[in-house]
C-alpha cells in the first residue's frame, strides 16, 4: 500500500492531467490514454517535492454545482458591466476596494476563490492580507460596499468551504 | 434544421465579437488604472467563451466531429487570467499605493505586497497568536 501511494502521490492529479491529454489529443484512442497516464504517473512524481500535501476535497459533487453558479454569475455580471463601460460615465461610477474577511484556511481554497472573484467582471482580487485571514477586492462599480461584500461570502466562499474544509 | 444551426452559430460569433469589443472599448474609457484592469477580464470570459462555443457548435454540426480543445482553451484561460491581472494588481500597489493609501487589511496589519524582510522577521520572532476561530 504504501508503495502504491509512493508511486501515485497525486491520483486525482493523474486522473486530470490523463484527461487533460486525451483533450488535447482530441480524437479517442488507447493508444493517447496509455500516453496521457503515463504523462500523469510520470508528471506527478516528478514533481512531487514541490505539493507536499494533498488538496482535500471533501464533496467532489458540489464542485460541479460550484462550476454551474459561477458559469451563470460570469454571464450575468458581464452584461452588468458592459451597461456601466458603455453608459455609465465615468464621474457616476464608484471604484472602490473591499476588504473580504476570510473564513477560508487552505491556499488551494483562497486562490479558487480569488480566482472566481477574479473571473467574475466587476470584481477583481488584488491582494491577500500579510497573514492571510483577509482578501483585497477591487470593485469597478460599487455603491454599496457591504453588500457586495456579503454577496462575496454568501455565495462563493460558504461553497468552497463545503468543498474544501 | 441547418439554417438553425447556422444562426445559432453567428449568434454566438456576434456574442463573443460584441464582448471583445467592450471589452476594448472599456481599456480606453474607464479612467483609472486599477478600473482599466476590469476590461480583460470581460473579453477572456464572454467575448471569448462565445467564440469557442460557435466553435465548438460548428464542429459537432458541420463536421461531423466534437471538438474539445475549446474546453481546454476556457480552461488555460480560467487558469492564466486571473493570475495575469492578480500581478498587474500588484504592480500597481507596489508601486502607486503605500500602507497608508490602502484600506485597512482586516484584523492584519497590511496587504502582502507591501510585505518587507523586516515584517518577515518580527513575524519570527514574536508569533502572533492565531485569529479566534
């Protein structure tokens, strides 16, 4: 057993790079799933020093519902703002920073979540705090500071805390 | 049946080309560096997610294969973008921002950037105890 695990250090990290390849490759066929694994034993233990631990996901389904929410926000958000880069005139708009107090622990989590906050228009994360327990949002248009805040808390954080704490 | 098809796949193109376009646009409009910022992000998410969904669209319709490097394009750019605009983020406080221009950074003492070796080593030397849980 432990030799198994000495020789897959990572099997969710080798289940995605297979994929990543067979993806890549574009067209099915064994021969490129028996080069992808290999890729993905290969790649892990080489690089093993470098990911001491292993991220820990606890409800892998809710990444899925995760994905989905994030999808349909980037949708919607990016409407929002193209209204405020076309109609909006500058002097109306309200840039402003938010600090996110983090509940969040792991790095895997915060950087998803940064990530999100990122990819999601009209919220951008700068920054972390020097210890970690805060994130530095920068907002193109935000009267109301608090409850973009919030809506930062409520929607993506409190989910990437059932999937990784 | 194909004409459907067809629509739906210059619908989508429109969608992805409008996007870019604010997106662009937004780059020379809004008038702050941190704002300008905000307007790649816009173009990587719609502008181009439309685009590989056309073709993703015309591949399975047209010919007769699918296609899932568009998957792997959304994904490397859900990867690389935010980290691109995370450094240019902190470029921009480095080197625009002090301590004393920035918001308070929650119960911490300041953001990372402005991280110095001499916090690094006072942090050593008296370990603040742990934010209440």
């Amino acid at each position: 057993m432990k030799l198994v695990w000495r020789l897959f250090p990572h099997p969710l990290l080798t289940l995605l790079l297979t994929i990543t390849w067979l993806l890549l490759v574009n067209r099915w066929s064994l021969n490129s799933l028996v080069f992808g694994f290999l890729l993905g034993v290969l790649i892990p233990f080489v690089t093993q020093p470098f990911w001491p631990n292993r991220p820990n996901l606890r409800r892998p389904l809710k990444v899925a519902e995760y994905i989905l929410v994030v999808l349909t926000d980037i949708v919607q958000a990016n409407i929002i703002v193209a209204r405020i880069v076309l109609f909006k005139p500058n002097t109306d708009r309200r840039p402003n920073w938010i600090t996110v107090p983090l509940e969040l622990k792991t790095p895997e989590a915060i950087t998803a979540l940064a990530g999100t906050i990122t990819m999601t228009p009209g919220t951008l994360s700068a920054d972390v705090s020097d210890e970690g327990h805060a994130l530095l949002v920068h907002c193109l248009d935000a009267p109301n500071p608090d409850a973009v805040r919030d809506e930062i808390k409520q929607r993506y954080e409190r989910r990437l805390m059932e999937i990784f704490e | 049946m194909v004409t459907l098809l067809e629509f739906l796949v210059a619908a989508l193109l429109v969608i992805g080309g409008v996007f870019g376009i604010v997106g662009s646009f937004g780059l020379i409009k809004l008038n702050d560096p941190m704002s300008r910022l905000h307007a790649p992000t816009k173009a990587t998410t719609l502008g181009v997610g439309g685009v590989l969904l056309a073709s993703m669209l015309h591949a399975a319709a047209f010919e007769k294969y699918f296609s899932f490097h568009e998957l792997m394009i959304t994904l490397f750019l859900f990867l690389t973008a935010p980290i691109t605009a995370n450094f240019i983020a902190k470029v921009h406080i480095h080197r625009q921002e002090t301590r004393d221009t920035m918001p308070e950074a929650g119960g911490d003492d300041h953001w990372a950037t402005h991280d110095t070796p001499e916090d690094e080593q006072r942090r050593q030397a008296a370990p603040t105890p742990p934010a209440d849980e």
